[in-house]
C-alpha cells in the first residue's frame, strides 16, 4: 500500500491523511495527527482520531489534544493500554472469590457440575470479593436471598460449605493466595435422615413401568432393578464393568465407592436376582454394562440415566419427591432392615463408610423388636384367658 500523503492543516503540528470511509466504502475521511516534543525532548508522532469515527475528530480537537499531551494532562494510548493491561492483571492475581473459584474449579470431577452451578446462580455477591474482604454480613445476606428464593436448607448448606472449600483452596496453596476466614459460616441444619419406601402397589407399578420400558430402552430399566435388587449407587453401576462381575465366586467388585479413593473397593454378593438382570443386559462390545458413547475408539461410561428414570418415574405414578435411583437403593435398605437383618450387616451390604448413615434404618429393627415383644405379650394374655 502506497504511502499517504501528509496534509498540513492551519493547527500547529496538526496534519491530516485521507483514508477510505469504514461505514461508506468508496468514500474518503481524513484521519488527524499530531507531533509534538515531550518532556525529554523527544519528538512523538499520535494519532487524534478519524474525521467521521465516534470522536467526530476536526483539526481544533486534534490540537487540543495536542496541547494537552504536551502539558502532560493525558497519556499515550501506549501508556493507557500499558495501564489497562497492568490493571488487568492485577485483577486476575487478586484472589477473589472468582479467580479463586476458576483455579479451584479446574481439581474437580464429581462435584463440578454442581459446584458450578451453585457458584454461578446463588454465590454472585461475593464474586469480587477476597476472603479478606468478606463479613458476616454477607453470608447473612447470601442465607436470606436464598430463603426467599425458597431454596432447601440442603441447598443453602452446600452453598455456604462451597464458600469454605474455595477459601481452603486458596490458603493451602504455596505461598498461599489468602488467608483463612476470621469468622465461621452458620450452616443451616436439617435432618437428611431421609428413607425413601415404595409400598407394594407403587413397587408393582413400577416393575411394570420397567418391564414396558425395556424394549425402548434395554439399560435404564434394568439399571432400576439392580439398584433394587443391590442397594448400588449410580455413580458405581454408571462406571461398572463386566470384568468387575464374578459369577464364579457370587460377587460384585465396587471400585467406584463415595470415598473416590482409588485403592478402596467393595464386594458386594451376586445375588440371584441381580445374576439375572446382568445376564439379560445386551452386549455392545463396550467394558461397560452401561455403555456411553465410543470415542476416538475408546469407550467411555455412561453420563447418567436421568431420562429414562423420569420417564418411567412417571409412567408407574410415583411420587414427585422419589429419586428413581437413589430411593430404590432405600427402599433396597429397607427391606433388609424390616427382613430383621442386622444393621452391621446392612451397612455393609450399602458400603456405608460411618455406620451413623445406616442408623436412617435403626427405627425398622425396632419396629420388628416392639412386633416381636407383642406376640409374647399376646400369649400371656392367651393363657391369663384360659
């Protein structure tokens, strides 16, 4: 491209180029500069703007603004773009609940869809804000918006506790990013004791829900029947695999238990209704007994089995607040407890790491005791009749 030719204007040190218009192509403007000696007496050469741009820029502005650098009363465009850029990545070092967040987020696996959510859509107050920066006043005022939102104490509770996992992220790192709270977050309490029962209408509906499903869908179903039928979470028959299943020894390897520890694994026993749940399961080729999709020609395990478990949720006519999955392993609890199996036995057949989480189940146990103790106290008044 041709050089343009400089064209003087009546200002002092002001001078003009003539371009092509942006928004009329085929059009010309003229673009102004101006020069100038700075304090060290270096000559400097800047562009003022161009004739029909958002500054409407004249050859008058351009030497106001000449006169204005000279005085030093602005900067360069260099010296604002050195600035902003500075600002800038101060701003990205400042451990703020978001930057913290975005460094934090990156060690997550199972929680981060979550995580992720809560800090997005119910943390938004604090996102600027640096541990250091933050009060009681603002955790009170992130509990009442959620109230009032009519959020479970269950959600608020995981939200405040996503605010002491970022702050420990932070301060664990070396050197660490920020300092510890100086004040401890109030969780809201709750009793998650919650044991999800089917009765045996609702459990006869939904084996037939499962039954008619089966054809549209040959895994959900059968995913439904093993949680029944083994008390197994999702997240460990999403990642199970054929290899994991021992018809010949009558067990079940569970190397995906809550923990996420990776050297920890359960057995669970291969019962004979379980047996024949995994042996009607197609085959695809995939180590999975759920397959997800093959990519790069690698099987990858299933994400989830929300769809098919909602849709036969409302088939069989359960009620709303039943988790197709996680209610069926309840239920699975349940009848073991009301079967007057011991609940050191239960906890085990669950894989509960703290033998409290099986005590939701103690109140059956007890139930069968008080049974027992009547059928004694029946035949005393039996013989006292006699």
């Amino acid at each position: 491209m041709p050089k343009q030719k400089r064209v003087k204007t009546n200002e002092k040190g002001v001078y003009f180029i003539e371009v092509d218009r942006l928004d009329k192509p085929g059009k010309l403007e003229k673009v102004y500069y101006f020069y100038f000696r700075d304090e060290s007496g270096k000559q400097r050469e800047e562009k003022a703007g161009r004739q029909f741009g958002p500054k409407k820029m004249t050859s008058t502005k351009a030497r106001d603004l000449r006169s204005d650098r000279m005085r030093g009363i602005t900067k360069s465009r260099q010296t604002l773009k050195a600035e902003e850029k500075a600002r800038k990545s101060e701003e990205s070092s400042r451990p703020t609940f978001k930057n913290l967040w975005e460094e934090y987020s990156l060690t997550l696996k199972k929680s981060l869809a979550a995580d992720c959510s809560r800090f997005k859509n119910h943390l938004k107050d604090i996102h600027d804000k640096t541990p250091d920066e933050l009060i009681t006043l603002d955790i009170e005022r992130i509990k009442n918006r959620l109230k009032k939102a009519k959020l479970s104490p269950q959600t608020i509770k995981h939200c405040l506790t996503l605010i002491d996992r970022i702050v420990n992220y932070g301060f664990d790192q070396e050197p660490p990013r920020c300092k510890q709270l100086s004040f401890r977050i109030k969780k809201p309490s709750f009793d998650n004791q919650v044991t999800e029962v089917l009765d045996d209408d609702q459990l006869q509906s939904l084996l037939k829900a499962i039954d008619d499903d089966l054809e549209r869908d040959p895994f959900t179903g059968r995913a439904m029947l093993l949680a029944l039928t083994t008390g197994m979470r999702r997240g460990a028959m999403l990642r199970l695999k054929w290899t994991d299943i021992d018809y010949t020894t009558g067990f079940i390897v569970l190397r995906d238990a809550k923990s996420r520890k990776a050297h920890k694994k359960h057995n669970i026993p291969l019962n004979e209704a379980a047996k024949s749940i995994l042996k009607s399961v197609l085959r695809t080729g995939s180590p999975y007994v759920f397959p997800g999709e093959k990519k790069d020609g690698v099987w990858r395990p299933r994400a989830d089995f929300n769809r098919g478990t909602r849709r036969i949720k409302k088939v069989a006519g359960l009620p709303e607040d039943f988790r197709p999955l996680h209610g069926l392993r309840h239920h699975y609890g349940s009848t073991l407890a009301n079967s007057g199996v011991e609940l050191y036995t239960v906890q085990k057949l669950l894989t509960h790491a703290d033998p409290s989480t099986t005590q939701r189940y103690a109140h059956l146990s007890d139930d069968r005791l008080k049974a027992g103790a009547a059928v004694a106290a029946g035949l005393i008044k039996r013989k006292e009749a006699k």
